[in-house]
C-alpha cells in the first residue's frame, strides 16, 4: 500500500498534476501499473483520511499543548515507529518542520498503514505527504523536501 501512496505522490501531487482525479480512473491506471484491488482501495482510504486531517488540521485535544510537553509513545506506537523513527520525529519537531499538530497528523497516519514498522525511509515520505496540504506549513513542506532529495555531495565527516 505505501508504494502506492509514493507512486500517487510522485506522479500527481509532487508533480501539480490534476489531483482530482476520478477515484475509477485512478484505480484503472494503478491497476495498470501492476498494483492489486485491494492495496489500491487501502491506499485511497488512507488519502482520503489524510485529507480529512489536513482540513481539520487543529485537533481539539492539541489546543492546550505545553513547548516543553514530551510526547510518549505507546507501546503500539513504539512497535510501528521505532526508536529512530521517534527521534526523527523530534528532531523534525526541534527544526520547526513538524508542530504538536503535524507530528499526531504523521502519527495517525503511521499507524494506518498496513505495514508492521515504519523504516526511516518511508516515515520521511509520510511526512512530506502530511506536510503537502497542511496551511501556513509550505516553508516546513520545503524544509522536507530538502531532507528527502537534497543528497549531500562528497563526504560526510
């Protein structure tokens, strides 16, 4: 499913192509692309709750959060974003690319995916595809992008 999430991400929304693609169409041309019914359903869904997020992007349970709150993990959370992944999150937090609101949005995502764990890989994507749509959140969203595709030239010492 989360291959079809970065095929849909790369070939529509990072590209400004028309995103509002008629859902048949869509599942006809993923179909096509070799990806199988049922991931393709599980993929729109997860869009589509995402969407829902974006558009609601203040929580009523995040209003009141401290600067210095810490953000603890369950142990369901712990299993599918690993210790890597919660720091990843945090340094994102400490950078301002991710506030309290953003970080739950990739949470809540996070754990609707199907797969088990999150490798660092796939947690940078789900954050760049969280930040896209987000409001007053492009220089984050920049940020992000930079982090994901910005490959740093000779070597790191």
């Amino acid at each position: 499913m989360f291959d079809i999430l970065v095929y849909l991400f790369e070939n529509y929304i990072h590209n400004e192509s028309d995103i509002y693609v008629n859902h048949a169409d869509l599942t006809k041309e993923l179909s096509r692309a070799g990806f199988h019914d049922d991931d393709i359903f599980k993929a729109l869904k997860w869009l589509d709750s995402l969407s829902a997020l974006q558009e609601s992007h203040i929580k009523p349970y995040l209003t009141k959060v401290n600067s210095t709150a810490v953000r603890i993990y369950t142990a369901e959370e712990q299993r599918k974003l690993d210790v890597t992944d919660q720091g990843f999150l945090l340094f994102l937090e400490q950078i301002n690319v991710l506030d309290a609101n953003t970080r739950e949005m990739v949470i809540d995502r996070a754990m609707d995916l199907d797969s088990a764990a999150l490798s660092l890989e796939d947690l940078k994507w789900l954050v760049l595809m969280v930040l896209f749509n987000v409001p007053g959140r492009e220089t984050a969203y920049a940020q992000m992008e930079d982090l994901i595709f910005d490959e740093p030239d000779g070597l790191l010492h």
